[in-house]
C-alpha cells in the first residue's frame, strides 16, 4: 500500500544516501565547467589512489584490447576520455544506488545504471553529431545523473505499477511523472534534485535532474542542456533500456527542435554509437568487478 512521502520524510529519505566522495564531487565539478583542462582531471584522479586503481583496471581491462598495458594516470585518462572517467568515478562510489532493484517500477537492480549510461551516451551524440553549441561531456555527466531520483522512491511506490499506469492511460494529458505525484505526493525528479542539492551538484547538473522530463521549466542559461538530456533519456528508453513499467510514458516536448537539430539520419547514427559504447564501457567496469 503506497502513501504519501512528506517533505520530512523525503529528506531524512535522502539523508540515507551515503554521500559522494570528495573526488567525485570535485570532478563533477570541473568537468562542469567549459574552460577546464585535461590535466584538470589528470591532476584530480592522481590524488585519489583508488579512483586511480579503478582507472587504471579499467583500461587494461580486456573491452579495451591493448596490446601494452598503460601505467600512467596521463596516458589512460587520454585514452578513455573525460567521460568514462566521470562514469568510473560516479559509479565507484554510488554504484549501489544506480544498482538498486526499483521494485516501485518493477525493473531489477542495475537497470537504473544501463538506462543512465545508455541516456548518457545518447546525450553526448545528441549534442556532438546535431552541431549543439554544448559541452559534449557536460551532456554526459548530466544524463548519467538525471534519473538518480528513480532509486529514492522506488520503495514507496513498490505495487503500485499497475494502477500508474492504469491513470496514464485513462487520462491522455497525463504522464508517469504525473502518477508518481498522484500516488506519492513526489515524483523522481523533485526526488533527484534533493539528493543533488544534499550531493552540492553543479547548478546545471542539478536543473537536468529536476526538468529532463519538463526541459522548457529549466532556468533558460541551462534549457539547451536540459533538452539534449530529454532527448538522451527518449533515446535511451527506445532502444529498449528504460526502468520499467514507466519506460516510453512520458511525452516528448515538442519545443527541442528550437534547441538541438536532429533529425530521422542523426537520430539512427545516435543509436548505433550507444550500442557500441554502451557495450565497450559495461564490458570494461565488468572486468574489473564494477557493476554493468
């Protein structure tokens, strides 16, 4: 039987999640910002020697088939690129959230994970193959983190599928965002946003998290980014990767086009480089006993 979450219970909710390290939390902020550096990061996962182990496993790990094993923080940071670094990085240290069984949408554990990495990938093609004057790894980092929400009230909502998605369909101006507050009084992105704010996420990280479903309500500075994470998220859900019974029930707003440029050629390139590198990167934290 679901019943409302309050905002006191929501925070002492959001006050059980372990906090993020300080050295993902400091990533995620340079990587945030569009004037940093390589050796930004470079410099950041030295300081952490098991953010640093991870890297370096994850390089050498058979996905990435290297013929000479790398050593060096510099050389595989340029190697992986930015934003499997993030992904090693977040998922290292809140991987159990991402991996938690959402009983409350009925999907098992670690498809929150597949869903973020896939939406995340999606965003930063979105954004590089539409000519997008966005960062490309900021687009990443926004839609590995956007669903985070799903994992804090995926409990309260456990059975209650059915009748979310018997409102959905009885009322067409309706979406699953709209059934979680019905049935909950919260839905995953009011959720989210306390746990970015409880985490000091970046402002636009945070805005993604709070309006990937509702982009046009975003701060307008953070809209264009917002949009390509809704897309991300679309992409990612109709490939067949979603988080359940809410997968392919929102609605897709319309106003996109007035940001991000894509159409039926891109939309396909999209998704064929999500296969692949959602494939390589799952395969390569698998081999190193991370979560895929």
């Amino acid at each position: 039987m679901v019943h409302k979450i309050n905002p006191a219970e929501l925070q002492k909710t959001v006050s059980s999640v372990p906090m993020i390290s300080a050295s993902a939390s400091r990533l995620l902020q340079i990587t945030s910002q569009p004037d940093h550096e390589v050796m930004d990061v470079v410099n950041l996962v030295k300081t952490d020697a098991n953010l640093t182990a991870r890297v370096l496993k994850v390089v050498n790990s058979a996905a990435y088939g290297l013929v000479n094993q790398i050593s060096s923080v510099d050389r595989a940071v340029s190697y992986l690129g930015q934003q499997v670094i993030v992904s090693i990085a977040i998922e290292s240290c809140a991987g159990e959230l991402f991996a938690k069984e959402l009983s409350g949408y009925e999907a098992v554990g670690g498809d929150l994970w597949k869903h973020d990495l896939r939406a995340a990938i999606a965003a930063r093609e979105v954004v590089i193959q539409s000519g997008a004057d966005l960062s490309p790894d900021l687009a990443f980092t926004a839609g590995l983190l956007h669903d985070i929400g799903k994992a804090l009230i995926s409990d309260y909502l456990r059975g209650s599928a059915p009748e979310a998605v018997a409102l959905i369909n009885s009322h067409d101006s309706l979406d699953y965002l709209a059934a979680e507050e019905h049935l909950v009084g919260v839905d995953h992105t009011i959720a989210g946003e306390a746990l970015a704010k409880a985490w000091q996420l970046p402002p636009e990280l945070t805005a993604v998290i709070r309006h990937h479903h509702q982009p046009s309500q975003a701060e307008e500075a953070w809209r264009p980014l917002v949009y390509a994470v809704h897309l991300g998220d679309s992409i990612a859900m109709m490939g067949g990767f979603g988080t359940g019974s809410d997968s392919m029930r929102y609605k897709l707003d319309p106003h996109y086009a007035d940001f991000i440029q894509i159409n039926a050629n891109i939309l396909a390139n999209v998704m064929l480089v999500v296969d692949t590198e959602f494939n390589k990167l799952s395969e390569g934290l698998s081999d190193t006993g991370e979560k895929s």
